[in-house]
C-alpha cells in the first residue's frame, strides 16, 4: 500500500512517515503542495494524508484539482484548523476525514484502515468501464452481460490501477509501481497491457499517445 503524505512541518512528517513504514506501508513525503500534486499522476497511491496550509498549493485546492481531474483516491486531512467551516469545506473538496492536530499516530492507523475500507466498500459494488463491461473490485472479476472475462492476475492488478485512477493518464511508471514494485522493462509492461486489452472492447482502455493510458468515466 502506497501512501503520499504532505506535510511540512518536518518533526511531524519524519514522525508520521517512520510510523507508516515500521507497520509496512510505503510513504512518499512532501512538503511542497504542486510537488505533491505532479507525484499523484508519477505514481499510484492508495491514500493520501493531506495538511492544509502548506506552500504552493495548499492541501484544499490540491484535492479539489485532484478531484476535478476525476481522482477518487481517498484523501484524510490533517490540521490544526478547528474552524467547523474550514472542515465542511474539506468534505465539500472530497476528503473523506479529518485529524485536527496534535493526534495519536495509533490513531492515525485506525484511521486510514477505515479510510482503505471504505474505499474498497465503495469500489465494491460494480464499476462500469464501459460496452456493458463491469468490474467487481471485491471479487476481482470481470463480467460482461453476466458472462466472466477471464484474466491474468497481472492483467486484473493493471485493470485495477486503470480503475483507481478512472479519467486520468496512467503512466508506464505508475503501471510498474503499482503492479510490479520493481524496475521490468518498459516493453513487458506493454505486453501485459496489449494482451489485457485484446480481452476488451477498443473503445475501453485508451492509449494517450506518450502519456500512457486511460479508461474514462461512464
């Protein structure tokens, strides 16, 4: 599980990233709002933790920009703000919760477990990718009009990054990353994606030339 945090506040990152990384999640940190933004489209992540007033873009306008792109990864705030509107208007931006600081990185645990949760939940019920094709992210099947598409697990672990990130460029990078976790060469990553889309209709999966690929919202 990848997880970008941002945050500038140096103690408290250095805390949080050491934290995340002994219980086994993998934590890019940042400090810098655009920085953090341009990373969401280098690399897929799972979650991201957010402070508010950091420089460049702040942690407000970096999700709301995120999510106007149609990133739906979820995202939990973390601020010393206690304003109740300042909070609304994070929900309002597409976060899913809120830790007003200081807080128990225990805390911080229980707290992103149930944001992973969720987001499976919600992922859970069928998604559309379009030509009456639908992926089941709990199950990890592929139906089309009640019948199985059949995959690889590779091929259903790059869906799955295509999914996540539905309506936005994914990369070669990201793909290796997510799927991977290693260096391979670019051509297999090609392969793997060309033999994913033949199971598919031409219209589902979308090559962006030199960008990467998309499937786009329904």
């Amino acid at each position: 599980m990848k997880i970008l945090l941002l945050e500038d506040e140096y103690s408290l990152r250095i805390s949080i990233e050491e934290f995340l990384t002994d219980i086994g999640y993998e934590v890019d940190g940042f400090t810098d709002g655009e920085d953090a933004f341009h990373a969401v489209y280098d690399k897929a992540y799972d979650l991201l933790l957010l402070d508010i007033n950091v420089p460049t873009i702040n942690g407000l306008e970096m999700l709301q920009k995120l999510r106007q792109d149609g990133q739906t990864v979820p995202a939990i705030f973390l601020t010393s703000m206690t304003d109740i509107a300042a909070l609304k208007e994070g929900y309002k931006r597409g976060c899913c919760d809120y830790m007003r600081k200081p807080f128990d990185l225990e805390e911080l645990e229980l707290r992103i477990d149930h944001a992973l949760s969720k987001f499976s939940d919600d992922e859970g019920s069928l998604v559309s990718i379009g030509c009456d094709i639908v992926y089941d992210m709990k199950k990890s099947k592929l139906m089309q009009n009640d019948k199985e598409i059949v995959l690889r697990k590779t091929e259903k672990d790059m869906l799955e990054v295509l999914i996540k990130n539905k309506n936005a460029v994914v990369s070669t990078q990201m793909f290796q990353d997510a799927v991977w976790g290693e260096y391979v060469e670019p051509a297999t990553i090609r392969v793997q994606l060309n033999n994913l889309r033949k199971k598919l209709p031409d219209s589902v999966i979308q090559n962006r030339r030199g960008l990467g690929y998309i499937i786009e919202r329904q």
